[in-house]
C-alpha cells in the first residue's frame, strides 16, 4: 500500500483521463495532489496527497484494489458513492488530515462497505 501511495503522489501532473465525445482530454493536476474518479458516476476529484496516508483513504485504496487490481492503469478510480466521498474530503479539510471522522460518516462509511 505504501508503495501504491508513492507512486500515485510522485506521478507526472499530467496523465490521461477518460475519453469524452471521441476526443482525449488532457488536464493538468494541482501540485501537491492526485487525481482520482470516484464512484459510478467516475466524478473526477482532486485529492491532497497528504489525505492519501489517513486510514479512511488507505480504506479507499484498499477497495480501489480489491474492486479494480493493483495495476490500475491511468488516474486511480475509487469504489465510493460521490456524496460519501464528498463528505469524507470535506470533513478532512475543516479539521486537518489525521483528525477523526465524525461518528455519522463513520457510520456511512460502514453501511456503503458493509464491513
């Protein structure tokens, strides 16, 4: 896992995304952060690279790998409901990387992994 963590926050800012109308796009990614695709839906996120080491993503990646493989060519997709997602970065960025999730998401959390 820490090796997937590594190379994901080390990767080139540029990559290829998604193929939309026929036609490659191509965009560039924050410094500091990783692109990923998250649920159905393949939503498009930035993620701080600093998020990646917190347990709720090393989760994520976990399911990422179970659900899609270890060798994931192209931007890294999660196996995540958007709006979870959403909450879960949310929450990291008003109350720091390696805070604890509130009780609620936790739960959610549970109830979308059924673990």
């Amino acid at each position: 896992m820490k090796e997937l963590i590594r190379r994901l926050s080390s990767s080139s800012s540029q990559y290829e995304p998604l193929i939309s109308d026929g036609k490659k796009l191509r965009r560039t990614v924050s410094e500091g952060h990783v692109p990923v695709y998250v649920g159905e839906e393949m939503e498009r996120f930035e993620v701080r690279t600093e998020h990646l080491g917190h347990p709720i993503f090393i989760e994520f990646l976990q399911r990422s790998a179970q659900e899609y493989g270890y060798d994931q060519q192209g931007v890294l997709r999660i196996p995540c409901p958007v709006s979870l997602f959403e909450r879960v970065l949310d929450h990291l960025m008003k109350s720091g990387d390696h805070r604890e999730l509130s009780d609620e998401i936790k739960a959610d959390v549970l109830r979308v992994f059924g673990d």
